[in-house]
C-alpha cells in the first residue's frame, strides 16, 4: 500500500513528513456545487493559493432516511476528494455528525426528530446508535482515502463546534474512539470558538484544538496560547464574509479587512481554513435557519436563504472577485502561488423574458402528490417519516354556523388558511397572535391548512426544530380533532406540468398554483432565474428544485441555475406561486445576480 506524508504535531508546529508545513485551506461543500462543477471551483481555490481544502460531509443529504446511505452521483464525496487530489490539494474532512454550516438542522437528518425523547448531540444511547450506524457506512470511505493508504486526507475533525452547544465528554470520547476504531489514523482535531467555556466543552486532552473567528486574530490566538500553550495556532474557520436571512440586506465584507485579518493569521505563524473559499447554494430545501430566543417558542427564528454565496473570495457561479485576488497576493507572501493562469468567467446566458402559463392548482393537485394519512391532531412532517416538503392538513368543521376564532399554536413555519377553498389568513411563526376570524356556514366548511417549512434551526440550543403543525388547532375554545395530513414533497411533478393551462386565476379562486415555462438555448450556461410578478415561489429546472424567492422580505431577487441543469434546445422552468397572484407570471432569466441591498458583514 503507498502511502504519503502525514500531518503531525510536533510542540507549536505542524509537521509534513517531518518538514515545517502550514496549511492555507479553504472550505468548499461538494453539496452546495453540482457535481459537474466540482473541478472548476477546485481549481479556482488551487489558483488562489490554497495547498488544502476543507469540506464538511452533511448526513442528512446522505441518509434523508433511515437505511443505507447515498454514496453516488452527487453524494459521491469520494470522487469530490478524488477530484482535490487530482488538482494537488491536501483534504481536511469534517465528518460531523453535526457540522453546522447553515445547512438544515446542522447536517442531522430530520428522522432523529420522529423520537421526541432523544437528545440530539450527547451520549443518548438511541442518538449514539443512529451515529454508529452512519459512520459504519460513512468513515470506511474517508478511511480509504486517507494519506496512509495514499490519499489526500490529512486531518478529520472530532464533531464540531460543540462547546458552544454543550459539554458532554463522554460524546466527544465516543466520536473520536469510533473513528480511531473504523479506521481514521490522521491527525484528529477539535475546532471552537476562541472562548474558555468554548474551549472547555469542545475539546479532547489528545486531540488538537483549533479556534474559529473573523477578525482580530492576534486575541483569538491568546485565548487558544492560555488554554493551550506550545500548541500550534490553527484558525479552523477564518469568516471572510457572512451568510443571509430573509428580510436582511445582503452581507459582505470589504475585500482589504478581510485581506489584513488573514495576512495577521498568517504573521502570526498560524495556519488558516478560509469559510468560505467558495459559498455555493443551498439548493432545493437545504438552508438552515437560526433562532435567538431564549426557546424555541418565543420569536427570533431567523430563515437562511437560497444563496450561499458567502460573499466569499470566489462567487457562487464561480466569479473571481475582488476579495480573490487580494486573498491571491496575502497569501503570495507564505506560500508559493501554483504557476497557472487564472480561470475564465463561466459562460452566462443571453437575458430574456418568458410567460408562464397557469397550469395547476395545488389544491386540485393534491391526489397526483400525495396520499393523505389521518390522525386524531395535527402532527409535524418527522412523524409521519417525511423530512421536506410543504404539508397540508385538511378538517370539516361541522358547525353550528357563525363567527369564531381559529387558533393556530406551534407553525413552522407558515400557514395559509383556507376556508371552502378561499384564503382567509396567513399565519407565521413568530405571529404575537396567531389567530384567525372565520365565519362557518350553517351547513360547515371545509378547512385547510397549508404549512410551508422554512430551514431548520442549524445553531444553537434549539436544534430540534420540527416542521408543520407542533401544536394544536382550536376554534374558539374547543380543540379540532379529526385531521387528514399529507407531506407534499414535490420530488415529481411530471403528472402535473403536463396538463392542459387552467387560465388565469381570479379574485374568487386564489391559491398556490403551478405555473410552466419554456426555455430555448443553444447552449448550455450559468443564469439567474427572477420571478418579479410573485411575493414566494418555488422553481425547478428540468425537474431539480433550485430553492425559493421571497421578493417582498429578500434579499434575493434571483436563484443561481448552473451550467449542467441546461441543455441544448428546449428547458422547462415550473414554478409553484405560493402566494396565489392573480396577474400571470413570467420568468426573467438574467446574466447576473441580484442577491439585494448590501450591509457590511458581522466582524466577529
């Protein structure tokens, strides 16, 4: 077996092969880049400087569901690694299980959450087998790939940030042994924010620990010297830029600070992972979302959008931005640049404006997309094995006639209310007073509830945030039992966009509705797809969900649609106009971003 050089420690240095070596690594997520982009935005990082990349590997876009766990097409992170390597690139992997990363619930599959009792990031012996059982299946792939086996990995991370989550030792002993145990021989590392009880609860006496800040690293460094002295200084995570919420302006950060906070990583001696290299997108229904209260019922739950661009030295369609090249010349005084010219700008469509045409209803679609299971109260998506989706619930209200008040408890995280098929209200989560003033006819109604999920919490104390209805319905004072449920994934919507238009909508029937377009290219390139006409939409291109717009909260105006979802000829963009408008629809495909108003990133 050939084997290659390891990463060591020896006192306050890191060793390659024995030689002095620093790191100047920066994080990519082959999840949040189609896999036929995955060499360009490797070799993007390559030219920038950078001998290593990082990535987190996300559970629950591997194992959605309990069983075996997707290792192919684009959860084929071997052939990501692989790809690295080809490029020259050392591979740092952090395996979890949790990773943060503003992805949906922290990279744990929403399954965990169908058992109400386990308790999410401890020694909980039910949580503690459902990680077993993934890394049985996960670390003999990272294993193999390892630098004692003649690969590219050089280090792999022991859980992540988990003292600011909690402080159970005998957790971290567990992940560090079972991954000593299936195979993990390179040099293991904790990394933290540079805080004492951060530091107390995250690390290992034998492992080594590394901190994560923005700015000021002279301090951050101090703090990691006092809780371990003679130890090497490791930024694991160097924020260059900052990530978006929905009804916030757009974060960046200016390319000089964020180019003089690195240089100081760098004189200090340190080595350095820069998150982002290159952000990418939370395609689909990936994002994550924080909250700030003090639990998960007050207000302050706080939605990720689409975009994960990171406003990271290279752009989420590959761009090379200002901050990369001032990154490229900090970084030139280290370390030797690789002698190759800098990669062209992708290809990018010609801008055009097409109309959509109305094709469904959802609500006349709902058989077509999925079958609906009865229960006695409204229940969240986990606990009936589902994990994305929009779900519906479904009552008849039998009267006596008259006003009354519905009340909505526990929405996550949207809720449109319906009454004999016409909107009566729109409910959020963080709604003081999440009520409605219905009026039944004498004979009943029928009342429908259509909840739309945004991300789940990805940090802090409230990760066990289910989606749908977690509380009860109430009209008046009575509790409303008797409920037909269904989770509408929206995985395949062949049967519906094949149907004949239904016209336009009108002002007495308003409601989601599915909308078509057809694209004509001669070629195959990046766009930016913007629906002006609808306040909240989903798109799909070719069948691939590329995320969802909230225009009027923003900040993003457009989704990023890369290269390889084109084809040559005819492309199909649906969209699913959750708001209901009553004008029709057109989709803009535009040759460059709108990610919205800016504001300077946080300097943490």
């Amino acid at each position: 077996m050939s084997t290659r050089p390891a990463l060591t420690v020896d006192g306050p240095r890191l060793l390659r092969g024995g030689r002095e070596h620093r790191i100047v690594s920066a994080a990519v997520h082959y999840f949040r880049i189609h896999p036929g982009l995955w060499r360009d935005r490797l070799l993007r990082l390559r030219t920038m400087g950078c001998n290593t990349v990082e990535l987190y590997i996300a559970w629950n876009f591997h194992q959605p569901t309990p069983g075996p766990a997707r290792f192919d097409g684009w959860h084929d992170v071997a052939a990501f690694v692989r790809e690295a390597d080809a490029l020259g690139l050392d591979v740092i992997a952090r395996p979890g299980p949790y990773i943060c990363a503003e992805w949906d619930l922290g990279g744990l599959p929403a399954w965990l959450l169908a058992d109400e009792s386990m308790r999410l990031r401890t020694s909980d012996p039910s949580y503690l087998a459902a990680v077993d059982r993934w890394f049985d299946q996960l670390i003999p792939v990272l294993a193999e790939l390892q630098a004692s086996r003649g690969g590219p990995i050089v280090a792999v991370q022991v859980e992540n940030e988990y003292g600011s989550y909690g402080n159970d030792q005998a957790y971290l002993d567990h992940l560090k042994d079972g991954l000593v145990a299936r195979g993990i021989d390179c040099l293991l590392f904790t990394s933290d924010g540079p805080d004492p009880r951060m530091l107390a609860g995250g690390t290992l006496p034998d492992v080594l620990t590394t901190v994560n800040f923005g700015s000021r690293p002279d301090e951050a460094f101090a703090t990691l010297g006092t809780f371990r002295p003679d130890s090497p200084l490791v930024c694991m995570e160097f924020w260059n830029g900052w990530f978006d919420h929905y009804g916030e302006p757009h974060h960046v950060r200016d390319s000089a600070d964020a180019a003089e906070a690195l240089d100081g990583i760098l004189a200090a001696g340190g080595s350095v992972n820069i998150y982002m290299g290159h952000g990418g997108t939370n395609f689909g229904w990936w994002a994550g979302a924080n909250h700030t209260g003090k639990t998960l019922t007050d207000p302050g739950y706080m939605p990720t959008i689409t975009s994960y661009d990171y406003d990271a030295p290279i752009g989420e369609a590959g761009e090379l931005t200002e901050k990369f090249h001032a990154f490229r010349e900090v970084i030139g005084r280290y370390v030797p640049l690789p002698d190759t010219e800098l990669p062209a700008q992708p290809p990018r469509v010609a801008p055009q404006n097409l109309p959509a045409t109305r094709v469904a209803t959802l609500r006349d679609s709902l058989d077509l997309l999925s079958a609906a299971t009865h229960r006695p109260a409204p229940e969240p998506m986990e606990n009936l094995g589902r994990h994305q989706g929009l779900v519906h619930y479904r009552h008849r209200l039998t009267g006596p006639g008259g006003p009354a008040t519905l009340t909505v408890d526990g929405i996550r995280d949207l809720a449109q209310i319906f009454l004999d098929g016409c909107l009566v209200a729109v409910l959020e989560r963080d709604d003081p007073s999440p009520t409605a003033e219905l009026v039944i006819p004498e004979g009943g109604a029928e009342l429908e509830i259509l909840v739309e999920p945004f991300g789940r919490v990805n940090y802090g104390p409230h990760l066990a945030d289910r989606k749908g209805l977690v509380a009860g319905v109430r009209l008046d004072y009575q509790h409303l039992f008797g409920w037909d449920i269904r989770v509408l994934p929206l995985d395949d919507l062949t049967g519906l966009t094949g149907a004949a238009a239904v016209g336009p909508a009108t002002e007495a029937v308003v409601g989601p509705a599915f909308h078509r377009a057809v694209v004509e290219l001669p070629t195959a390139a990046d766009a930016f797809v913007a629906v002006p006409g609808s306040d909240r939409t989903l798109v799909w291109l070719n069948g691939f969900l590329l995320g969802r717009l909230r225009v009027e909260k923003g900040p993003q105006r457009t989704l990023y649609a890369p290269a390889p979802l084109w084809r040559p000829g005819d492309n199909e963009i649906v969209l699913l106009d959750l708001a209901g408008t009553t004008e029709p629809l057109s989709v803009e495909l535009r040759a460059e971003p709108d990610l919205g108003p800016i504001t300077s990133a946080p300097r943490c």
